[in-house]
C-alpha cells in the first residue's frame, strides 16, 4: 500500500476517533465506545499499563505516572511508578498526587481504579484495541487528546505499512500451504489466543493458519487433546512464557509429542514486547513472525 494511500487511511481514522478542536476543545473514542472530552490538549498524562505507556511516548505525550511494568522505551523506566499492572495494586492516592489531567488504561481491567478516580474528576481513556486497525485508530485518539495527533497519525501510518509491507511478501503462499500456528497464552489452564485478539492477527498477517481462529472472544481455553488432534506445524508464544515454552517441556507433555511442531522443534518463542503490548511495535513483531515461519521470504 503506498505511503499516502495510508495517511489517507489515518486522517479517515482522525475525523472517526478523535473529532473536534474547537477553542481548545479536544474529545475521542475509546475502546470502550466511550467519548472522552478534554478542555484542552492534556499535559500531565498517567499511564496504567505498559502498551499505554509505550503509545504515549511514540506520540510525544508527557508521561507523568506510569507502572512497574513500564519498561519501554527506556525513559518510561524513571517515571514515578503508581503501582503494579492489576487494578488492586495500585495507588489512587498516588495517581491523585501526580495531578494528571488525562489517566489511560487499558480498558475493563481497570475499571476498579478509573471509576474511582472519575469521583475526583480525573478522565480516563480506555485503551484496549483487539487488531491492527484498532491499534492505530487508538494512537491517533491519545495523540488527539494529548495535543499530538500529527505525530499521532505517523507513527500509526507508519506501523500500518510495516505490517502491509509483510502480507504483500506472504501474500504469494496459497492458503492451503501456509503454516498451521498453534500461540500459546498460557499452559496451565492451557491459554490460546482467540480471533479477537491482535496474536490471532499477527500469526494470519505473518502468514500462518491459526489452528484456533474459529474461537471468538480473547483467550479461549482449550484442552491439550483438541490442540493435538488439530497438529499444528508451528508453536509459538512470548518469550515471558519461561521454561514452560521450549520443544522438552513441550514434548513432556503427553501425547504432545504426536504434533508436527514438536516433531520438528519448531517451537517459535518472539519478544513479549512486540507481541504481547498492543503499540506501534507490533509490526515489528509481525515481520518477526514472517521470518520465523518463512525465513526463505525475509532474508
């Protein structure tokens, strides 16, 4: 796709999520469905998880508060911390003293904390997007709000094009001969990603077949007998996953040795800061994908 067909993409996606600036004025969508209105552009933002804290800085916003688990980019490491990633520990009190003028979390899950802080009258914006498109249309709405939405639409038209730029190479692989994938979440209960979840689109961007696309919602449970009858030829999940993800632990499991992945040792492990944190940098971790499951295509 050429580069202005993309900012003609990402203005669609300003006039869609971030709306009007009228006086100062400035409001947007969240995934949520919620519009969230400002005054005027904030300046003191408070960040409730990593892939917020991660959009925030990719625009340019000034990050007043973030997690413990905000590790990137590396200045988010110095930001006062206001707690953990669950809502329970975190810090109200904290959040409060920082004075932001905008808190963005990551949807549901924080509920708890933005409910409270809405009694004090702190805006919350809701950022939990489930593919690519949300992805983008979420960054240029926090560069809206956050008087950055120049920078906003670059840095989402840019990723677009990262990731176009892969389907265009896999593109060329009949249906029938891609790689079947298998993303493991989580193994104990056993965790995969279902079709609304931006993993579902990496794997299918990357090229691959996810053996579980026909499960709805995020992370669907799924028994070690269903995944083997399926028999992926790939494996993959976050590097975070420890030793729980490697071809040993994996064949150890019973029955798990009968799968094509396993067979051949292609258990694929990519860094959980692309692939876990839905920001800009999961086309990096799409094209990481490609390369893993067709390294002949991404010399």
């Amino acid at each position: 796709m050429k580069k202005f067909a993309l900012f003609s993409i990402m203005l669609a996606f300003a006039a869609v999520f971030s709306s009007a600036q009228s006086g100062g004025r400035v409001q947007a969508v969240d995934s949520l469905g919620a519009t969230i209105g400002l005054p005027k552009a904030a300046t003191r933002v408070v960040s409730l998880s990593p892939a917020c804290t991660e959009v925030l800085f990719a625009v340019g916003a000034t990050v007043v508060g973030d997690t413990t688990y905000c590790v990137y980019p590396p200045e988010a490491v110095s930001v006062t911390k206001i707690g953990g990633f669950s809502a329970s520990s975190m810090s109200v009190e904290k959040i409060l003293s920082l004075k932001p003028d905008l808190v963005v979390s990551s949807g549901a899950i924080h509920k708890p904390v933005t409910d409270e802080l809405a009694r004090y009258g702190i805006v919350s914006f809701a950022y939990a997007p489930k593919n690519f498109e949300e992805i983008a249309a979420g960054i240029v709405a926090i560069g809206t709000l956050t008087g950055r939405k120049d920078d906003a639409a670059l840095v989402a038209s840019t990723m677009l094009g990262k990731i176009a730029k892969v389907k265009a190479t896999v593109a060329a692989i009949p249906v029938d001969q891609r790689l079947s994938v298998f993303w493991e979440i989580y193994d104990d209960p056993l965790m995969t990603s279902g079709s609304a979840t931006f993993q579902h689109a990496i794997v299918e961007a990357a090229g691959g077949r996810d053996i579980f696309s026909d499960l709805a919602g995020s992370w669907p449970r799924v028994s070690a007998e269903e995944v083997i009858k399926r028999a992926p030829q790939v494996i993959m999940g976050a590097d975070d996953h420890g030793d729980k993800l490697t071809v040993a632990s994996i064949a150890a499991r019973p029955g798990w040795n009968l799968i094509p992945a396993v067979r051949s040792g292609r258990i694929i492990l990519l860094p959980t800061g692309l692939v876990s944190n839905p920001g800009p940098r999961v086309a990096d971790g799409v094209l990481l994908a490609a390369k893993a499951l067709y390294p002949r295509l991404f010399p």
